[in-house]
C-alpha cells in the first residue's frame, strides 16, 4: 500500500461542463482532481492503493453509477464513493448509500458541499487506509507466535493469571512467564490492555490497535 501518495479526487460525469467546474472546485480547494466521462475510462485508471474519493454520476453511460458502485464493491475498492444526482434519482441514492455509498449530492451541486464533502471522504479514506494497514501489521505479528505462545496468548487475554496458565498448560510459572514476555515483544504491545485490543482485532478482522 502506498502511504506516501497524494489523495486525488475521481471525478466521474459524462457532461464535459459539469466535469470542468468540478474539478476546477476541487482543485481551488487544494486537491489533486482527475476526470473521466465513461466508468470504461475510470475503471482503467483504478489503483486501488492511491488513496483519495470518487465523485459519482448517478447517470452514465456504459453503467449506472449504482452498477459501478457495485462493482467497485466487488473488486474490492474501499474508495469513498460520493454521489451527484438530479431529484429524480433519489430512490436510487437512497439504495447506494444503504450498499455503502459516503455521501450524495443534489444537482446543481453547491462549491462549499462539494469541498465539505471531498474534505470528510479524503479524511475517512485515510482512516480506513490506516485501519487495514494496522491491522495487516498485526496480523503478520500474529503469525511469528509459535504455537505454544499463541496457547499462552489466549489465555492471557482471557484473564487467566500466569499459575492458572502454568496448570492449565502443564507448565512451570517460569515458563509461562517467558512466553508472556516473547509474546509482549512480538507483538509490539506497550502494555496487557494494548495486547488484549490487538487480539480482538486479530479475532474480528476489524478495528483499531
């Protein structure tokens, strides 16, 4: 995953005029912005470890932008996807955002939404990067323990005091106790509630060390 890439705002509409100001108002604020007027033409350019936002037509050529939503999901991209759409197309955002959509826009966008909009997907973009990366760190943590540690380990985060572990596994308090310590600095952890976070994480796949 590339950390040190600059965030850029996809901007997917197949009107040429709105495409423009868009991204002439997404550039004002400071961002990196790239337009597409065809999904055929964005989907070619994906990268999925180039962090930033993708603003959506509803309406496109080739696909919805619902159908492309879809199939980011299914290849998956975790780009926040902000929609723009006419009235009419309510209904459809409303199926969007239950699949997972960050946020929608009605036409004719207004600038300070727009830019309020870029700034919390960027934002929630770098968190979720961040998220997986923590998480990938400590999966690979996880599997330096040997087997006996990770015995050790769930006992530890289970409460279970080093005597209690000691009988249980049919070892000395001695032993137990080396194993606490080569599983504290495998892992990284600066204290047992940090060990016991990174365990749930390992346990759920999701969350924050």
């Amino acid at each position: 995953m590339n950390k040190t890439a600059h965030p850029v705002v996809h901007i997917l509409d197949d009107d040429d005029e709105v495409r423009d100001v868009l991204s002439a108002v997404v550039q004002a604020a400071g961002h990196v912005a790239v337009s597409y007027g065809r999904p055929s033409q964005f989907l070619e350019k994906l990268d999925h470890t180039q962090p930033g936002t993708l603003i959506l037509d509803v309406r496109l050529p080739e696909m919805s932008g619902l159908e492309l939503q879809r199939h980011l999901i299914r290849i998956g991209s975790i780009l926040p996807v902000i929609l723009i759409t006419n009235h009419a197309d309510i209904p459809m955002v409303v199926e969007a955002m239950r699949e997972g959509a960050f946020d929608f826009l009605e036409k004719p966008v207004r600038h300070q939404d727009l830019i309020e909009r870029v700034n919390a997907a960027v934002k929630k973009d770098a968190q979720n990067r961040e998220s997986i990366r923590r998480h990938a760190d400590i999966r690979s943590r996880f599997l330096t323990l040997s087997a006996r540690e990770k015995e050790v380990l769930q006992l530890v985060v289970d409460g279970r005091a080093n005597k209690v572990i000691a009988l249980d596994l049919g070892l000395s308090e001695r032993t137990v106790e080396v194993h606490r310590g080569n599983i504290m600095d495998k892992m990284g952890a600066h204290s047992l509630a940090h060990l016991v976070r990174m365990h749930m994480i390992i346990q759920s796949g999701v969350g924050h060390a």
